[in-house]
C-alpha cells in the first residue's frame, strides 16, 4: 500500500498536449521563441493580444463562448505578468545599464 494519495482531479481540467496544441495557447507562445522580436515588441504584441480577448468577450454570442474568451483572457494575463516580473527581477539583479 502507497502512503502518497493522489487526489482526485476532473478530467476536465487536466489539459492533454493534443488539446492545448490545438487551441490559441500553443500558437500564442510560439512569439516567445521568436529571438527577433524585442521585449518592447513582445510587451505590444502581449498587450494587443489581451485586447483581442477582450473584445471577444464582449461581443461573444453566448455565455459559453464569452467563458472560453475569458479563461483565454485570464491565462494569457497571468503568463504576460509572469514574464514582465521575470524582466524586472532580471533587471534588478543585473544593475544598471552602462
């Protein structure tokens, strides 16, 4: 007999690769790889995102759809205020730029 217990998770909320592959999470990472793009293109780009999603929820036809755009909304939210703490962190611990 184990002594860890796994609690129960819904199958609902346990995402599968093939499922987020296929949504916009997967596309809308692939500009972090982009090592072209500056931080204040990404920072925009982050931001005109959050707008679309938005505006998504505003006008979606029914309550499950505006649900979907809002979870995006909130997602892309919390990974775009992870990142720019992730730069000021970095930029604390780097110092000034001469």
């Amino acid at each position: 007999m184990s002594s860890s217990i796994v609690p129960a998770t819904p199958r609902a909320f346990i995402p599968t690769f093939a499922s987020i592959k296929n949504s916009h999470l997967y596309s809308t990472a692939s500009h972090l790889s982009n090592m072209s793009m500056t931080v204040t293109e990404s920072v925009t780009h982050d931001h005109r995102e959050l707008e679309d999603y938005y505006n998504n929820i505003k006008k979606a036809p029914d309550h499950a759809t505006a649900t979907k755009w809002q979870n995006q909304f909130v997602w892309e939210l919390a990974r775009h205020s992870i990142g720019e703490v992730g730069i000021l962190i970095l930029d604390k611990c780097l110092g000034p730029r001469s």
